[in-house]
C-alpha cells in the first residue's frame, strides 16, 4: 500500500552475522568492495587465536566462505598450559590448508582428521590462519560417530 515500496526477503548462511577476514584489513584500491563480487586479491595474511577452552571432542569443523578473489585457511593446535604447539598440528607444516566453501568442513592436519583424544579434557587453543579473501564465521568441535554405533 506503499507508493514505491517493496517487500524483499535475504538468505544469510548459517552462522554467517560476522566472520573474520584479511580482506577487511587493507580496502581495494579503487572502487573499496571486499564482498562476494569484488575481483581484487586480497595480499593480507591475517591469524586469529581463540581463548583458552576445555576441548571436548577430537574433530574440528570451520564454517568458512572463499570470496571471489579466493584465499585458504590453516589451523594450529596448541596446549592452553603454556602455549605450546601440539606435535604434529602446527601451521604452515602440518595443516592441510583449507580452500573450500562450507559451513561444515571438516580440518585435516596431513592424514590426520582428528585431533587427539588424549587432548579431550585438557585446555587448549586454536590459531586460524586466513589468507586472501578467506571468511571464518564459526567453528566447532565435536566427536566422530561409528557407523556400527547403538541408539539407547
């Protein structure tokens, strides 16, 4: 009943009311358009360390958006009690860098799809590494369920 008005409806993905980016670091140099239709190459490397919590499962899963200008995301594992890097889940060696758009992708660190379960119960942190126009909205950790497991 509006003159000139109109009804729209937008689709945000799950998880998606902020995320961490480089890109947002240094504008485009000319027209300043970090979003999904921007073509520039965002040069930055950025990480970003999570506080220290009680680990409670052994898989990780990153809700993560590659932008057109494209980019990838490492993880590190390290001990909350004195900031160490857990052995085999250290950045840049060990991470399978992550360059897939999901909202459920699961982290690898070589053939390693989970993270020890040695760790579930002790105080850990996490390092995300993004680089070029890599968003991280959300992460989780969680648990593997057998195919043979019982309902009760």
């Amino acid at each position: 009943a509006h003159p000139g008005g109109s009804l729209d409806l937008a689709h945000l993905r799950l998880d998606g009311w902020a995320g961490f980016t480089p890109c947002a670091a240094q504008p485009p140099p000319n027209n300043g358009c970090p979003g999904r239709e921007c073509n520039w190459t965002c040069p930055v490397v950025a990480r970003v360390t999570t506080t220290h919590f009680l680990l409670t499962g052994t898989v990780l899963r990153v809700n993560l958006e590659l932008r057109s200008g494209g980019g990838s995301l490492g993880v590190e594992l390290r001990h909350a009690s004195n900031d160490s890097v857990v052995a085999g889940y250290s950045l840049p060696t060990d991470n399978d860098r992550l360059a897939a758009d999901g909202t459920d992708v699961r982290v690898a660190w070589g053939a390693k799809t989970e993270m020890p379960a040695s760790l579930v119960g002790t105080e850990v942190l996490f390092v995300f590494e993004l680089s070029g126009a890599a968003v991280l909205y959300s992460y989780s950790v969680g648990c593997t369920f057998s195919s043979n497991a019982t309902s009760g």
